[in-house]
C-alpha cells in the first residue's frame, strides 16, 4: 500500500497547518533600505504566497545590530515590528504561512556597512569587509544566544506562524560547528560535543521562549550537512549534531542545506558560477581581488535535479523528526521523489524567484506532469543580492 503523501495536501509543522508541503526558502531579497520592511518585500513575499507556497521564510531577520550579513539587514527592534506586521498579514491574506529565519552571522558579518561588531568563535578576517570578527567571549555568546530567544518572542508578536534558527554556512551557529574556523580550546572548542554547544543552546533558548508563549509557532533550523571545505564540517559530524538537536527536543524541523557563504557558496547552489556578475556587484579593489581569485571562491558544481538528496537521505535514514529536502527541486516529479525518500516538505529557492506563480501552475498541471520551472542554473541571480534580488531571465520579481 501507497502512503506517500501528496505534496499538495495539508501538512502540520509543529503547532501549524500549512496548506501543502512546498516551502519558499530564505533568500536574501535586498528589499529593506534602512533595515526596514518596504512595500517591495512584502511584495517579493507575496508573489509566491498568490503562486501557491504553503509557507514563504524571509531572510535574514538578524538578532542583533551587529548580527547582520550587510548595512541594510533587518534586525530586530521596536522600529520594525510595524513594517513586520503589515507583511505578516499581506501574507496570510494570500492563505500562506510565513515564517522568519533567525539569526547572527557571525564571521559573515559585514562590520564596516554594519557599523557594528562581528563576533567569531576566534579572531577572524573578512575579506568582504576588509575587517576582522572579534572572539566571541562567554558573555557574548549568551548575549546572542539571548537575542535568539527575544527574536522569537517578536516574531510571535509580529504574526508570524515560524521562525528558522539559521546554523548553516558558516554563521556564527555554523562557525563554532566548523573545526574549519574554531580553533578555541575552551568549552566551546575541541570536541564536537563542545562545538554544538551554540547551536544547541540557541535552539532551547527559542523553545523555551516560545513554550513562554504557549507553543504558537513552529521552530525549524536550517543546519549544513556539509560546508565543501577541507577541515571543515563535514556529512558525518553534521549528522551528530542533527541527533542531538532531535533528542533535545527543541526542534519541529530540520531543512537540511550545504556549503560556506565564505569561502565556497556554490557548493549550495550548484550551476554555473557567475564570476563576473559577482565581482561587478562590489567596488574595487574587491572587483578586482574576485575578478582574479574568483575560481576559488566560486568554483562550479555540475547541476542536477535533488542535488542534496544523496547526503539528505543519510540523516533522514537515522532521524525521525520532520526534515525539509531544499537542492534542486523544480518540478513535479522531483517533488514527488522527496515524497517518497520519506521528507516531509520541500524548499525552492531560485525556481520560485524566476517564477513565484509556479507551484499553482504545477498543481494545476494535475498528472500530466508537464511543467518545468524556466530556471537555468546560471545563479546569475546571486550577484543580484547586493542591490535588488531577482531572476535575471524573468526579471521576477518586479
């Protein structure tokens, strides 16, 4: 007997009902001048919320001022819970869920258009910002591991139904995970069990305060199975970490992701790496440095439908918490597949960028099985982060 189910039909996440399977995944939208909600976000939110998602997640709502990935970064504070709310609702006006990725970027942070301190497991350089991260003291990783519980309760307060505790590619969550870049030798070094701590507290401080709250939204973590860097994290040690945050108990998902925003993002996304688009989005001398260095930043990964799927199946074969298959999904049948490998939903990124009406017109489709997003993997699309975000061959959205 067949009891795979439907990707269309209602799913519970934690304390909600979303209307299908099919999650937009957070994708930084360069839509918030002055750190804000604009109507274009709510805008890029909405479009495929209307095309038919059952949950859209909004990138990146950092913790802190300085918690940021660049100057025009969301954070959360009195000043943006209005703009928060006005898009909540633009949301569940279109029948969708939204949920908010949390978190501090660590090493990623730009300090110079931040205007604020980076914090790293140890001394660490920037090339982005041409700046160095501080060491993270012990007070300063309560301090955000803090801020990730104050961040749930104004996302609860905002309207949201979920909040994604981002400890993938290499942010701050990711950083002490990475034996890559922590090289401390105190209780938050060494050991994998001593590198999980931050990502481990994190999670159990949002349970706690949402369970303050009364349980109303979902926790999931967006959590790299593998950064594709030597002497970094690798499939094995990801795994371990994934069992210990589901015998914590703090966790309603896990989206599994992969690579390093600082030294190989395309480990992630696969395709064609846009080198020149890339460095044509920063001022020299980083142009130039990309320009010459950009094959090692950017190195190209062949691009298949389900690209994560084969390490994905490793944590779903040892896990029973819900999981979240993200990688090259794009289609009805790969839909499906994730389906039966046993994943209970599904994220897109760059397919629903091109087209935010695409999972309406999937359904619609019905058996025949016909449509195919028009994304080409040229990730032409990741260049376009640093001004206004869109699918360069659409032009989506807006």
């Amino acid at each position: 007997m067949n009891t795979q189910p439907n990707v269309f039909t209602p799913a519970k996440l934690g304390p909600v009902t979303l209307r299908n399977r099919i999650i937009k995944a957070a994708t930084f939208e360069a839509s918030s001048p002055n750190a804000l909600v604009t109507d274009d976000l709510i805008t890029y939110h909405r479009l495929p919320a209307a095309g038919g998602v059952g949950m859209t997640t909004v990138a990146y709502l950092a913790v802190t001022q300085g918690g940021r990935t660049e100057g025009n970064a969301i954070w959360w504070r009195p000043e943006a819970m209005p703009g928060m709310r006005k898009l909540t609702e633009a949301i569940h006006a279109e029948g969708a869920a939204i949920s908010a990725q949390i978190g501090h970027a660590g090493p990623v942070a730009n300090a110079r258009s931040t205007k604020a301190t980076a914090y790293a497991p140890v001394r660490f350089f920037n090339p982005m910002s041409m700046r160095f991260a501080r060491k993270a003291s012990r007070d300063d990783i309560n301090n955000i591991i803090g801020a990730h519980a104050n961040a749930a309760r104004l996302a609860i307060e905002a309207g949201f139904d979920a909040v994604e505790i981002h400890l993938g590619h290499n942010y701050f969550a990711s950083s002490f995970l990475s034996p890559l870049i922590n090289r401390r030798t105190d209780e938050f070094g060494g050991s994998l069990e001593n590198r999980a701590k931050v990502a481990r507290g994190m999670v159990m401080a949002v349970r706690r305060a949402v369970e303050k709250e009364g349980n109303p939204i979902a926790i999931t973590a967006k959590l790299t199975m593998a950064d594709g860097v030597r002497g970094g994290i690798t499939v094995e040690e990801s795994l371990q970490t994934a069992k210990w945050l589901e015998e914590d108990g703090g966790l309603d998902a896990i989206e599994l992701t992969a690579g390093s925003s600082l030294v190989n993002p395309m480990y992630l996304f696969r395709g064609d790496a846009p080198i020149k688009e890339f460095a044509g989005a920063f001022k020299p001398p980083l142009r130039w440095g990309i320009r010459m260095t950009g094959k090692k930043f950017l190195r190209e990964y062949p691009y298949r439908e389900a690209y994560l799927l084969r390490d994905a199946k490793l944590f779903r074969a040892e896990l029973k918490m819900p999981l979240i298959l993200l990688g090259g999904i794009t289609s009805r049948e790969t839909m499906d597949l994730a389906m039966a490998e046993g994943f209970d939903f599904v994220a897109m990124g760059r397919a629903l960028l091109a087209e935010p009406d695409l999972i309406n017109r999937i359904k619609d489709d019905g058996d025949a099985h016909s449509i195919r997003s028009v994304c080409n993997h040229c990730n032409k699309c990741m260049a376009t982060i640093y001004s206004h975000t869109h699918c360069v061959v659409t032009g989506s959205p807006g």
